[in-house]
C-alpha cells in the first residue's frame, strides 16, 4: 500500500483532498484502490455520417468554427466540427469557456450522446479531447465510470487517477509469485492499470480477476489466522460427558428432538468436550428448533460449573428465550436471569453481583451484556442468536466475558456454501435442515385487486374469531422510518374502521418509543390482540404459535429472504397456517420472487434463489455487518474463484515463516474489522 498522502499528487490542493476525504480516499494508496464502478466503451470510432441520433457517438473531426450566444442571460456555446463524411454541432450551455479551448483546426476526439437538431447532428456536452494529447482519458478508449462526489468531477478523478499511477513507476506487489503463477494472476502493477484504464475488455477482466482474488485471499488468511489461533494457541474448559442435567432436560422438553438436532447438539457436544475453543455457527430455517439446541449446551455448561450467556438482538427476543428456557432451567437445578437495557439501578446492581459471584448459572440478555461492568465468575459457553444481526466485534466482546470460552452463533437465514466459506470462514457449522414433525408448510398464496383483497382480511377477521392471530405487515418504504410509520399507521386506520373494525389490533412501527412496542408486542403475545398491524420491525424472531395467518401489503416492495423470515412468524403451531402475498398494482406480472415463495417453503432453496435473483453484492451487504466490505467480488461469477482463495490462503498459513511474514500485512488491513480478535 502506498501510505503518501494525495496531496503529494501535482494540482491535489487542500479543496480537492477534502473532497476526496469524503470517499475515504487520504492516501494515493486508497485512491489507486478507488476502483470504477463500470466502463463505458468509447474505443469504436464512427464517422460522423454514420451517427444516428439517441445514439451515443465517438469519433475525431476538425474544429471549424466556435459561437458563443447569450440567449436572456445564459450562455450556449457552440463548436461546429467537421470530418470527410459531414458537420456535427457540439454544444454546451453555460460554460462560455468552451469556445475558447479549441482553435479552428484543432484535430479533436468526441464522444458523447447524438440527437438531431435543424437538421444537424447535435451532440451536448460531449467529452472532447486533443487528438495529439499523449493520453486520452476520456474519449477513444474503454473509459471507467467512478463513484464521485461533489465537487469532484468524472473527468477529474479520471486525471488524478491516472497521475496516481504514474507517480508510481512499478507498484508493489502483494501476492506471492508461486501462488500467483499457480492460480494464473497478472502482476499487481498490470492489474491496477488495467483495471482503471483497460486496453481492451480482455485485460480488463484479468485485472479484474487478480484483484477480486486479492481481496478474496487475504480475507481468507486472516480466518484462516484466527482459526488456527484459537485452535492452537488457546484452550479452552474440557466439558465432561453429559450427566444428569442434560439427560432431565432431555427428558423435560415436551417433544422428542429431530435427528438434525441431535446431530447438531452432538457436533456441539464434541467441540465442548475438547479443549479447544468451539467457535460454531448453528444454521437452521425459523422454526426449526435451534433454542432448543441451545438449551442443551447451556445445560451442559452448567452441568460443568460454568456459567452460560446467551444474548439476542431485541428485547422482545431475549425475554422470549428466557421465558421459554428458564421455568425448564429452573427444573433441572439451572438458575437463570435476564439482563436487558431495562433492567436498571439497584435491581441491576444486585443482579450483576449475583451473576459475578457465580450465583446465576445461566444469564440472558441483549447487548446490554455487553457493557464492561457485566463480569462473570467463570464462562464455559456463549450463544450468539441471530447473529447477523451482531458485528463481529460485538462477538468479540462478549467472548472476553470468559478466559476462553466455547462459542455458538445461531442464524435463521441460511446461507450458500460459497457464501458461507466468506463470511464465516474461521467457523464450523452445523445445520439444522429438518422442521419439527406435524409442522404444516405455510400455504403462501399471491394476491392482488380490491375484491381478493377484501376477503383476504374478511377471512383474517374470521381466523381471529376462532382464536387465533395474524399479522399484518405495511408497505416497505425505502425512503424513511417516517414515511414507514405513516403508511403503517394508514393501514391501521384504514382496517380497523372497515374490515378489522371487530377485531382487537395492535400498531407496531419503528418510530414507537421502545416501551410502547414492548407493550404491543406483549399484548400479541398473551393473545390480547388479534392482529398486530406492523413494518418489518417484527421480523426477528419472534414466536407467536398460536398466529397462523401473515399479510403482506405490496410485497413485490420485499427482497425475497425478508419475505421468508417474515413468512416465517407464521406455522409454528399445529394449525395450518397461511401466507397471502398482496401485489400491487393487479395487473403487473407475479415477480419471480413471489413465485419462489409460493412454491417453496425450503429457506435453502430460497436463499440460494435470492442470491442468484439478487445478485452477491446485496445479498452480501445484508448480513455483512461487521465484515469488511468486499469492493470488488462477485461472488456468484466468483464462486471458483472464492474456492481457489480460500484453498490457497489455508496452503500459505500452513507456514509458519509466511504466516510472520504476512501478519502485519493481515494486521494493517483488517485492522478495523478484527482488531479486537487479533489483539486477543
Ligand atoms: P428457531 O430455530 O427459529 O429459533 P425455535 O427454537 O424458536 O425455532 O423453535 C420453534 C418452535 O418449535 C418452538 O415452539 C419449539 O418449542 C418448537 N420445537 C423445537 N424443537 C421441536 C421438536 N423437536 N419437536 C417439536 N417442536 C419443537
Ligand atoms: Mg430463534
């Protein structure tokens, strides 16, 4: 990395580098890793009798005469350029200058968007280069698209770019040449050439290649790193055998577990019987039973004389487990508590001292564990649920809870092995792929008109007349939480005075104070309300068994993985349950997405779709948090790539003279992201 300040560019002044501050770009190191966001293919040259207009066009011509016109105080500039083929009129509005730029004769490059104009081809505000310029940045090449900001224009980003790359005569390289070889890689110096300035698409995708692998390795040689780390150089409690507690549990849960959870707590068990730090994520759809694999290993814990924690991403999350873990906690001998941003003063006091003398065997919670004064006497095992949700470092935090203790992570959004490999490389995994017997799949229908529409919620009324609840989730708007809050405010009214006006609802929007969303979310839950009216805030896993009907207004508003989590509130009772997809207008075509979902139930087979219908960059971004942000990879083209990254960063930190040299290359760059797991 080049760590020179862009200041040290010739034309970088203090306004232009505070602009670029603002793209996080300081060093000429961050600005040469500034990659385009896209090309624009402006190497075919036509004449000018060949262009056609709506057409972008690019070709050279011969300045023939410049006119500057001032119509009620604005300026048009005019250049009439000419080739052996006809008259082209470039016009500018507003930058007078641009008459005076050019002199008749001047052999120039044009490229821009053509439309017809008196009988003219007009092309406004092209690019115009010198043909003679020694290099054209702009025109008559395959020219990169930049993200910018204000202030900083397309034109110049291309020139401070480009001087970047020349005040380097060889740029250094990062990867080894035997790793490079093997995997085929151009240098580093070509790769970043090419990559802001391609010769020709070929190079180009070369470029591209080595520097996504770049990316891609090094990422996976600093989990490799982390895992070795933890693997042999910590050690953590052995856990004995399972003994009586975990075998009353066992027998105390109202059900028989299903084979995928006894071959996941059995994966679990294992890892907490060796000495060596179990860092596990535990995948399995909603519904499918992880808290109850959880219990297990908490109760073994326990059973070990250590203490276990458990921490959810929402109140209502946190005191959903504890309610559902503790009476069954209390029954084996396991003491419990809950500690959430609620919990305060001398009952807090009292609680963190019982949890520090070791009085409290099991503690839940949310991140209010993860405040510094929360210390335990002795932790054997952390549970992370939903932890995408969570930052890596979060994590990290909690783990310093404990000398070393074992650590499971649940997630209810499965993800693709490539993915998987990515994102939690330095974790196992175990998988719950197996809904608990008798569950019924969700009868997920799509919707749309007012007359469906009315029934849909006539039925809901009559659902909730027999009993049971439904949920009803508003329009997503991208926009605002405001706006959101109004359209579901709305919804309510509109319900509650027409077809739910006899039906007990309850609002649930994120602009509600956190105390009034408990207080609706309780009422749901002991069954005080029929149905709750809400944004997405109820996505998270909440489990209201006895809810067996979910609307969705416009859901083709939804990514597909969200409309499976929230499909996922419902059927997790006996009852059949049902899914009504509402899509709006009537008379657009069903969505691909909405098809997948009414066709499959398999939150597998639907995270797979969604990748391949979303792409990798936003299935990625959603549960990124705490990742470091991967520029360049595309990972659904990249998939082999990812493989050959991941194989090669476990061959180079096999040796430990590699692994010393790379370390503080490691350090530097993912610094940010890891610093707490590599300080540890
Ligand atoms: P999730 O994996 O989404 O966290 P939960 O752990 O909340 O799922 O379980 C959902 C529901 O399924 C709970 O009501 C739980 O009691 C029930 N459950 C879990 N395992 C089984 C099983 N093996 N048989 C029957 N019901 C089960
Ligand atoms: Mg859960």
């Amino acid at each position: 990395m080049n760590n020179q300040s862009i200041t040290a560019l010739k034309g970088v002044g203090d306004a232009i580098s505070k602009r670029l501050a603002r793209l996080g770009i300081i060093t000429i190191g961050e600005l040469l890793e500034h990659f385009p966001r896209r090309y624009e293919d402006r190497s075919t040259q036509c004449k000018i009798s060949q262009i056609r207009p709506g057409g972008v066009a690019a070709f050279t011509a011969v300045v023939e005469k410049g006119e500057l016109q001032f119509v009620r105080g604005k300026s048009i500039a005019r250049l009439w350029v000419r080739d052996e083929t006809g008259l082209a009129v470039l016009v500018w509005f507003n930058q007078p200058y641009r008459t005076k730029t050019w002199k008749v004769g001047d052999r120039v490059l044009v490229y821009g968007k053509a439309i017809w104009f008196r009988d003219c081809i007009q092309i406004e505000s092209p690019e115009v280069e010198n043909e003679s310029a020694q290099d054209s940045f702009n025109t008559a090449r395959i020219v990169p698209i930049y993200p910018l900001t204000q202030g900083v224009a397309a034109r110049v980003m291309r020139k401070l770019i480009a001087a970047a790359l020349q005040s380097v005569e060889v740029l250094h390289e990062t990867i080894p040449s035997d790793i490079r070889k093997k995997y085929g890689l151009i240098t580093r110096d070509s790769a970043l050439r090419e990559i802001h300035f391609p010769t020709d698409w070929q190079q180009m995708k070369q470029a591209k290649r080595r520097i996504v692998f770049e990316e891609l390795f090094y990422l996976q040689c600093a989990l490799v790193y982390l895992r070795n780390q933890r693997l042999n150089e910590r050690r953590s409690f052995q856990h004995a055998a399972d003994s009586d507690k975990v075998q009353r549990l066992l027998e105390l849960l109202p059900f028989d577990l299903t084979n995928d959870q006894i071959e996941a707590y059995a994966e679990i068990r294992k890892d907490m019987e060796s000495d060596k730090p179990m860092h596990r994520l535990l995948q399995g759809d909603v519904g499918s039973g992880k808290t109850a694999v959880a219990l297990l290993a908490l109760v073994k814990t326990v059973e070990n004389g250590l203490q276990g924690i458990m921490m959810a991403p929402t109140e209502i999350l946190a005191e959903q487990h504890f309610q559902y873990c503790s009476e069954l906690l209390f029954r084996v001998g396991v003491r419990s508590a809950l500690l959430t941003g609620r919990v305060k003063g001398r009952t807090r006091n009292e609680l963190l001292a019982q949890v520090k003398a070791g009085e409290i065997d099991v503690l839940f919670g949310t991140h209010a564990l993860l405040q510094p004064d929360v210390l335990f006497l002795n932790t054997g095992l952390i549970v992370v649920d939903e932890q995408h949700r969570f930052g890596v470092n979060q994590r990290a935090i909690l783990q310093g809870k404990g000398e070393v203790p074992h650590t499971m992570v649940m997630s209810a959004t499965p993800i693709p092995r490539t993915m998987a490999l990515t994102l939690y490389g330095d974790l196992d995994i175990s998988t719950i792929r197996q809904l608990p017997p008798g569950r019924k799949p969700v009868v997920t229908v799509v919707r749309s008109g007012d007359a469906a529409r009315e029934k849909v919620y006539r039925y809901l009324a009559m659902e909730v007349k027999s009993g049971r609840q439904g949920y009803v989730v508003c329009p997503l708007i991208e926009e605002s939480e405001k706006t959101e809050a109004q359209s579901a405010l709305a919804v309510f009214n509109e319900l509650t005075a027409t077809l739910l006006n006899t039906v007990a609802c309850g609002l649930l929007h994120g602009r509600m104070s956190a105390e009034d969303k408990e207080t609706v979310m309780r009422k749901f839950v002991a069954g005080e309300l029929g149905v709750l009216v809400s944004t997405t805030v109820i996505e998270v896993g909440i489990n209201v068994p006895n809810a067996t009907m979910m609307i969705i207004e416009d859901a083709e508003r939804f990514g597909l993985a969200q409309l499976h989590q929230l499909r996922g509130r419902v059927g997790r009772g006996a009852e059949q349950s049902f899914c009504v997809l509402l899509q709006n207008p009537a008379d657009g075509e069903v969505p691909e997405r909405l098809k997948v979902l009414v066709e499959t139930a398999d939150g597998f087979a639907v995270a797979e779709k969604d990748l391949i219908i979303r792409g990798p960059g936003q299935f990625l971004g959603y549960r990124q948090h705490g990742l470091p942000e991967i520029k360049m990879a595309n990972l659904a083209d990249d998939a082999g790539l990812l493989v050959e990254a991941h194989e090669a960063g476990i061959a180079l930190m096999k040796d430990p003279k590699e692994v010393n040299a790379v370390l503080p290359y490691l350090k530097h760059r993912f610094e940010r992201f890891f610093g707490v797991l590599f300080a540890g």
